[in-house]
C-alpha cells in the first residue's frame, strides 16, 4: 500500500537561517497576495472568470517582472513562490466548489505578517545525522534526536514559524506493507461534549479541555495584549506569550486526538462512529466551543486513514441514526432528549444509564451482523467510498492514503 504521510520536527536554525527562513516566508506571502490582488483585479476588469488562471501561469508572469520589480526575490528559493501560488489557486478551486455544492468557504484573504507564517520546498531534501538540508537554506538542525527519520522517498517541505519557533513539515511518500485485518472486537465510539470519548466497551477518554482550562489564561493575556500600545516593544512580547499559548493548547489537543485515533484503529477490527451534523451543531455556541475544542474533522480524518494503515475498518452511522435517544437494552426510542441527561432513563423496560456509554452501545450493535439491524440502511461503509473520492482526486495514484503523523505516536 502506497501511503503519503507527514512529519512534523522543530528545527533549531542558527541566526544566518533564520534570517533564510523568514525570507522564504516573506516571499511566499508576497507572492501570494500578489496572486490574489492579480486575480481580483482579472476578475473587476471583467476579463473573465477567473477560475482558469492556474499557478503555473501566474508563476510565469511573476518570473518575468522578477527581474526589473521584484529582484530581492533571488535571494530565496524560487520554490517558495511557486508553491505559494499553487496554494492559492487550491484556496480559488475550493471558493469554487464550496459554491457548487452550497458549502460555505471564504472566499481566499490576504495574508498578514506574522500569522501563520509559512512556506513550502520541494527539490533537494533530505535527512543528514540529525540535519535537514533544504534548498537555498542549508542544512538545519533539528531539536529532536533519532536514531532514523523514517525511510521514504520524500516530496515536499513546509515550514512554519509558530511562537517564533520554526517546524518543519516533511511529506512522504511511503510504501506501507498491507496490514492484516485486526482480529480485536468492534467498538462503538460516542464523541461526547462532557467526555472526549465513550467506548462500548466501557473505556472512556477524558477530555483535555485544553481550550477550556487555558481559556480564563488566554483571555487574560489577549486582554493585555489589546492594552499595550500599537508598535510598542511590550506589545511584542505580549502577542509572543499569548502565540506561545495558543501552540501549548494545540500541541496538547493534537497530542490527545492522535492517541486515541491510534488506540482505537489498532486494537479494534471496526470503529463505528456518529457522522454528527458538526454545522447544526456549530449553532448551538455552547456546544460550539467545545466542539472546536475537541476538533472532530481532525479525529474523523485521522481515524480515516489510521483505520486504513492498520487494517481496521470505518463505519460512520448516518446523522440520522439515533444514538442517543434509542434504548441500547429494548430499542425504544425517546422522543425527545436534552443534552442537559446525562443519564439515560428508559420508560420501556426501566434501563438506566450513562448517557454516552448508551449511544457507544447502540453505535456497536449496528456492525454486528448477528443483531436484526432495524437501521441497516441507516449505516454506511465510509471505507469504500472515500477510496473512490481519493482515486477521483488523484488520477494517478488511486492507491495513494495520505495522512500525518505527530512527533508524540
Ligand atoms: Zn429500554
């Protein structure tokens, strides 16, 4: 099985490379909004719609004003522009479908010094000793110390500074041997707002509520932060510390989700999850947070591919399965439940219950093949249709399961 996977180190740059490094994302923010601005100047001048403008030809009319406009850019590799404009017109096509299909995405912003700086290489890179040699940049140090990095042809690049400090993102293309199916027991999985998780087999994940816990420290250093007078050197450090909080609150996040995903993918022949409506949801502001804070489409992706890596299958139960408000012992329904229960009491047969754990119980009855399924039709395999969405996606490569891997699994 051929898999395309990412990891993600700290570099440990010295003062010559961070100068490069900052360079490189200037260039690639530069060329970006250049992009943009040219598109959008296209588009009031009516020469059409511009969804035909690729990356390739907008790099092309960059290299040509390169030389009498924009020299300053020779000091960078030419791949940081040119990456940067293919991320944009990615950001143009998914303004475009998000249209067609009545999805909302925004249209694609300017992007501002300093937030999210990044850029992407591709070209000469590889691993030496504890170094990363990138192209035009040299060779970095990385902070974390490996026997080996990993064995893989290597494709691309992406760095990012967060909370000034710089990480590397590398994508590899690997061969995976194909796993054998895992021959562990279904499990039923509730994402739950007061528990990350709750399993059918009775296990459950804590919430690391990094958000929640961190929130009453955030808001109180964001505050400080809009004290502090605009160009002044305290306001500098002020968005500094409150950088270096919002990337405590993701590490621990990403940290939490990827150990579950693994758990769950590698001990368990099939996973059976919700597909929860996250948008309805997202108009509850309450659950919203936590929500956001729990970061479902991460943990659904991840389990996506994970399943895929270690031989264990995906089920999502449609939206309109109902989880929650069936009895997981007689299969009465409620017809109403409020998020505020979190205990389940049924009328019929006098079942009383943990709220999550019943919805983990009903979610694993729907794989087993043994139970009449009254809610057949209501499940459907995900595994086969994302292998065909990413065959449509990926001429070439039908085979190809990306995915990306933390430093912590
Ligand atoms: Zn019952």
């Amino acid at each position: 099985m051929l898999i395309q996977r990412a990891y993600r180190y700290e570099l440990d740059p010295n003062n010559i490379q961070r100068t490069s490094l900052s360079q490189h994302a200037g260039v690639a923010r530069f060329a970006y909004n250049w992009g943009l601005e040219q598109r959008i100047n296209r588009y009031r001048n009516n020469q059409g719609n511009d969804r035909f403008t690729d990356a390739m030809r907008q790099h092309k009319l960059l290299n040509s004003l390169k030389k009498d406009q924009f020299p300053w850019m020779y000091e960078t590799s030419k791949c940081a522009p040119q990456e940067a404009l293919r991320n944009l017109h990615r950001a143009f096509q998914n303004f475009y479908r998000g249209l067609k299909s009545g999805k909302r995405v925004g249209f694609p912003r300017f992007k501002r010094r300093g937030v999210r700086d990044s850029f992407r290489l591709t070209g000469t890179i590889r691993f030496e000793g504890q170094k990363i040699q990138l192209p035009r940049i040299g060779k970095v140090k990385i902070k974390e110390k490996r026997k080996s990095y990993f064995s893989g042809r290597i494709l691309s690049a992406t760095v990012q500074r967060r909370a000034n400090r710089w990480f590397v993102s590398v994508t590899v293309k690997e061969n995976l041997a194909d796993p054998s199916p895992i021959k562990g027991s279904s499990v039923g999985v509730d994402i739950g707002v007061k528990t990350l998780a709750t399993l059918s087999d009775g296990t459950t994940f804590a919430n690391p509520r990094a958000l929640g816990r961190r929130l009453r420290k955030l808001k109180r250093l964001s505050k400080s932060l809009s004290r502090k007078k605009k160009g002044s050197k305290n306001r500098e450090k002020a968005k500094l510390r409150l950088a270096k909080m919002y990337l405590k609150i993701f590490n621990i996040r990403q940290d939490t989700l990827h150990k579950l995903s693994t758990h769950l993918a590698k001990s368990h022949s099939k996973v059976i999850i919700e597909d929860l409506c996250v948008s309805g949801m997202m108009k509850n502001r309450r659950l919203a947070r936590v929500i956001a804070d729990v970061g479902f489409f991460k943990f659904r992706r991840q389990l996506e591919y994970k399943c895929q890596w270690y031989g264990s299958e995906l089920v999502v139960a449609s939206r309109t399965f109902p989880s929650s408000k069936m009895c997981s012992r007689c299969g009465h329904r409620k017809k109403e439940l409020s998020l505020s229960e979190r205990e389940y009491h049924c009328e019929e047969c006098g079942l009383v219950i943990d709220r999550d754990f019943n919805a983990a119980l009903n979610l694993v009855a729907v794989s087993l093949p043994e139970t009449e399924n009254a809610c057949g039709e209501e499940v459907r395999l995900l595994t086969d249709s994302l292998n065909l969405q990413r065959a449509a996606s990926m001429k070439q490569e039908p085979n190809i399961i990306s995915g990306s891997v933390s430093r912590n699994v």
